[in-house]
C-alpha cells in the first residue's frame, strides 16, 4: 500500500470546487499541488477559497491517478 496526496479547493462553507467550475459538495481532487494552486488563482469563483490536503492510503498509488486524469479528460 502507498500513501496518496491530494488537494482540494474548498470555499468557506465546505463545498468543493468541481472540474466544470461549479462549486458541489461533492469531493473532487487534484492531484498536484501546483495544478490546484493554478487553478484557485485564475478561477475567480474561487475568491476566499483554500486549497485542502489530505492524504490517504491506496493499494495502487498509479491507478488512483490514472482515475483523476481519465474523468478530467473526460469533463
């Protein structure tokens, strides 16, 4: 097993900042850091919004990520 980090860009009240740029309760993560970084600071849906990390345990660090890319190229 390996530990995955991810990042998240929430706004005050706790809801997630989606692919489409709607804000949802629903969790969507990024990857990199510097992906959500960029993407707080041209989106300007985002003002007051944080960029969250978490971390959590996959038994296939690869397909994880392989998951995050396939729906944002999907969107």
């Amino acid at each position: 097993m390996a530990m995955v980090t991810l990042y998240s860009i929430q706004d005050e009240v706790g809801r997630f900042l989606t692919i489409d740029g709607f804000f949802s309760y629903d969790d969507v993560e990024f990857r990199d850091e510097d992906e959500a970084i960029e993407e707080l600071a041209t989106n300007p849906e985002c003002r007051g919004c944080t960029v969250e990390t978490y971390q959590r345990v996959a038994t296939h660090s690869d397909f994880t990520v392989a998951t995050s890319n396939h729906e944002r190229a999907a969107a």
